[in-house]
C-alpha cells in the first residue's frame, strides 16, 4: 500500500516506552517488554505504533533530551533488541514511527558538551550562544527576555565564561539546536536516514513548530497565560516550513515514509494547511488540548470543544486527532465524568475514529486508563513540569494543596502511570514486589486489559469495534466531512461523512445530560445504525451518547 495511503487508513497507538512493560525487573519498561505485547497490540487491530524516545538520554524530560541519537538508551535495551522488535512488528503487519527530538538535544550531547569545552568548535554554532545584557550595576542579564515552555528565563549562563548564554525553550539542560547553520540540518538528516535504514516508516517531529528561530529580539511581555515569552520569532516561521520541506524532499520522499507533526504554540489552521503542503503528513494542534472552562480547572468546556473541533475540521483536511498522550491528561474527570464516564470514555474513541484525519491513541486509552484519584504527592511526581509549575505556584503563596491541583494539571505524570494489563500484582507491567518508576494507578486493578478482553460491553471491547469500524468502511478515511451547524445544542456534534453513495451520519452528545437527537438526523427515514455506546437507540440523547449511522 501506498505509504501515505497507511497513515489515512490506519490509527496510531503511541508507546511511552518507560511506562509500557517491563522485562527485566528495573521497575522500568523497555524495548523486550514492547515486544512481548506486540501480540496483544495486534489483537487490538493496531498497525502503526509510534515509539516515544528510546535514544541514549540522561532522561532529565525522560528521553525528550538525547544525547545519542544513534543508540538504544540502555535501560531500555540494546540495539539487538530495537532489530527485534523491528523483525516482530514487521511479521505482525505493524509499521513503526520514531519520535524526532530536534528542537534540542541533551546538554550531555558531544555536540554541547564540545560546544562548551572549546568556543572555536564548529559545534559552538550548532547551539545558540549569545553575550548578555549587562544592567546598570554592570551585571549580566540575559540577552533577551525569553521565557522557557517549562517556565523561568530560557537562557542559561554558560558556567566559566562569565556574560555568555545559550537558550533553551525547554529545561536548561536541553539546549536550542541552530536550525540556520545547515551543518545541523545534514546532521539531522543523516540520523533520519540512519533509522530509516533500519525499516522504520517515518517520524513524530517534536515541538516542530518552534525549531526556527528568526531573530533574538525581546518578545512581547504580555504573552498570555501558559504562552512562554518569544514565541512569536519562533513559531511557525518561514524557516521552519523550508526546513521541513528539505527533509521531505531529501530524506522522507525518496524511502517513502511519513513525518507527523508535534505543532504546540496555538499555530492557526493557516499554519496548519501550510505544514500540510509538502512538509508534513498530519499534526497535532493544541486547541483541543486547552479548551478547559477556566485556569485553575481541568474541567473541559463541551462548548469550546465542539467549537474547536468544529474551526479545525472544516479549515484543514488532516489532522492529527487525539485527546490523550505521554503530555495530556486522560479524559476521565477531564472530558469526562460522574457516573456515565465510561460511556463518555466510548463515546469519545467514536469522536477520535469519525472526524477526518489520522486517529492517535495513548496507550492504556483503549481500556480505559484513568488518572489517579487523588494527586500523587510532589515528592513522588517524576515530571519536571509538575515540579516547576509546583514551585512557582508555591513562590507565589499559593498554598501547597492548591499549588499541588494546579501543578496537577499542567503536569504530566498522571498519564504516565504504567500500563495495566492484568489485575494481579505488577499488573502485567512488571513483575510481582518490583516498585514501577511511577506508582502504580489503584485503578488499574477495575480497568486493564485482561478484564476488559473478557467483557463484550468494556472499553477495551468497544475499541476494537470502533478500530475495526474505520479499517474496513474507507469512508471514514476518505469520505468529506460536514457539521450541522443549525442544531443549537452546543454541546451535541452531529456530522457526516461523505464518500461516493456512501455517507455516515454520527450523532455525539459530548455532555452527562440528556440531549436531543438533531432535527436533521431524526428526519433521515431508513438510516442503519452501524455503532452505538448503549445497547440499542432511544428517541432521545443519552449522557455522553454515540451514534453511528449508516445514510
Ligand atoms: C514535546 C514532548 C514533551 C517534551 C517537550 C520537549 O512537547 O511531547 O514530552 O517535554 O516536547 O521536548
């Protein structure tokens, strides 16, 4: 099949590998332990999987700063086992995606470490050193004010060379790669061929949007909430769409692979049709991902949702659809809730599967995995975020317990809680007695898979319905989309899918209340229902509902 064919017809299933199965006791995951699944993710109709990072890495944002990017991170196995896993998915039918972290690289890079140790390096300019500022008083500032996506200034001084910064959009051990010295570009390159070499199908770019930096002048202090300062020389910028059309042209499109895009900052849907023109295949947005009622909740708001959804579909023509990831929350008490979540659970795999553009699953979304119930205390959160946005919250008086909700949500640990794939102890994750890298989630031992398998009305269940649904009907894949916009229910979505004589209408009641059925779906005679999250069809909406028709 045609390789950009695979990507429209298929859903991806994303790994965070430390969190996925564990082989050899470490209370860590790893590559054997991928392996060892790769039968239950086939059972799951899954043909594309996407690795979060496996590279050599001091893990300081858990693989997201490389420090080798041609070699296997040892707590996740060797070289030998990364073949392996490349033999079994291959025998399987199953392509895999590598993440590509090229914003930055470690500072334990030889490129950095180089870069620091002798300023005539040619890696010097690999990275983005400037002199400061100096103050009044004649002490040095930063050279401009910048701040980082993981909050504080995003310029570190370089230890020994008084006056001189690099800048790091992320933590300050994961310095900027310069993306206008094409050195780093053929470097980059010559990784992408390097993997590809080895069979895998293409890449997850990383915070692909923010890799070009235009100019270094102060950004607007006003950025808004969650907005780091600067981001308006950095995202989306003309640079950044050439460079992405040079590794399609010299890498991607001659081995017949694909590039999914990670394309943070709020970029507006003219940003995204402008990825999509030769650079990449598909993209994530973030607008989903904020539509929350307010700051300090992580409660979705159903109306934003419908609305955002609504701006993307029509305006781009492939998306990257996901609610959950190794950075986003689960749905459950977030898009969902009270006693109808699990309805709410099914229903939105149903949104994720219908709406035009590639459907990305998180691993554990297909049983339903949960957030913890309540939040791990910050002693025990691994995630940089939760622990920055913990102790800003905490300098600004916040007291602990709130500063703890709110570091919650932006923080990312929930979610990497480990996979459960039994109810016994270890979970399937790991063995029995072995303490995981992330406590455990006490919800694993009521929604795993093992269970679920066993339950014809579970999450897990009505997954490979859904999955299956979208492999063998090409009208979810192909077929055009179009929204009622007369139902004034704003918190129902109702749309069709369109391929030749074949149209599907999909009715989704986002909210826990009951809803009505649209005016322009009632009024269709003779319609088949193909799916539903309940066990047959009522005159009315019920919470969280989901109906699948067949025109
Ligand atoms: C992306 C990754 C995230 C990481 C960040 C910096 O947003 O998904 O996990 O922390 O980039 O690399």
């Amino acid at each position: 099949m045609d390789t950009k064919e695979f990507l429209k017809e298929h859903a991806v299933y994303q790994i965070y590998p430390i969190s996925f199965c564990d082989s050899d006791g470490d209370g860590k995951g790893d590559l054997k332990g991928i392996v060892s699944k790769l039968d239950y993710i086939q059972s799951l109709g899954i043909r594309i999987i996407w690795l979060s990072p496996i590279y050599a890495s001091p893990m300081k944002d858990f693989g997201y700063d490389i420090s080798d990017y041609k070699s296997v991170n040892p707590l996740f196995g060797t070289m030998e086992d990364f073949d392996l896993l490349m033999e079994e998915t291959k025998k399987r039918g199953i392509r895999v995606v590598m993440d590509l972290v090229v914003n930055h690289t470690s500072d334990q890079h030889p490129w950095f470490r180089e870069a620091l140790k002798d300023k005539n390096s040619k890696y010097r300019d690999y990275y983005i050193f400037r002199e400061g500022k100096k103050d009044k008083k004649g002490r040095y500032l930063p050279p401009n004010n910048w701040t980082s996506n993981f909050t504080g200034p995003a310029w570190e001084e370089v230890e020994g060379e008084e006056g001189m910064f690099y800048l790091h959009i992320f933590t300050k051990q994961q310095p900027d790669l310069n993306w206008k010295n094409s050195a780093v570009l053929r470097e980059v390159e010559d990784i992408m061929r390097f993997w590809m070499d080895k069979g895998v199908y293409g890449f997850r770019c990383d915070v692909i949007s923010e890799i070009y930096k235009t100019t270094l002048e102060d950004g607007n202090p006003k950025a808004g909430i969650g907005r780091p300062i600067g981001m308006e020389h950095y995202l989306a910028q003309e640079g950044n769409h050439r460079i992405l059309k040079t590794l399609r042209k010299d890498v991607i499109d001659p081995r017949g692979g694909v590039l999914i895009g990670e394309c943070g900052g709020n970029i507006t849907p003219e940003d995204g049709r402008k990825f999509l023109d030769g650079e990449l295949d598909t993209f994530f947005e973030f607008d989903y991902a904020n539509c929350y009622k307010n700051v300090f909740s992580a409660d979705v708001s159903e109306k934003k949702l419908k609305k955002i959804l609504i701006r993307w579909q029509k305006e781009v023509d492939w998306n990257g659809n996901y609610l959950e990831n190794h950075d986003q929350r689960r749905v459950f008490g977030h898009y969902v809730r009270g006693k109808y979540a699990d309805y709410g659970a099914k229903m939105l795999l149903v949104l994720l599967y219908t709406l035009r553009g590639t459907p990305f699953i998180y691993m554990g979304q297909e049983y339903g995995a949960h957030n913890y119930p309540r939040p791990l205390k910050i002693r025990d959160c691994q995630d940089i975020v939760t622990q920055n946005v913990y102790r800003l919250a905490r300098s600004y008086h916040v007291p602990s317990f709130l500063a703890s909700k709110i570091a919650h949500k932006y923080g990312r640990d929930d979610e990497r809680a480990p996979m459960a794939f039994h109810s016994g102890p270890g979970y399937g994750f790991s063995a029995p007695g072995v303490t995981p890298w992330e406590p455990y989630n006490p919800y694993s031992s009521v929604y795993n898979a093992e269970k679920e398998e066993g339950d014809g009305d579970s999450i897990l269940s009505f997954f490979k319905k859904v999955n299956l649904l979208r492999e063998e009907n090409k009208v979810l894949s192909y077929g055009s989309i179009s929204f009622d916009e007369k139902d004034p229910q704003k918190d129902v979505l109702a749309y069709e899918r369109k391929l030749g004589d074949r149209t599907f209408v999909i009715v989704l009641n986002l909210s826990n209340k009951k809803r009505k059925i649209p005016e322009s779906v009632r009024k269709e005679k003779g319609k088949k229902l193909l799916l539903t999250n309940y066990k047959e069809a009522s005159s009315f909406l019920r919470p969280y509902e989901a109906l699948v028709f067949l025109k």
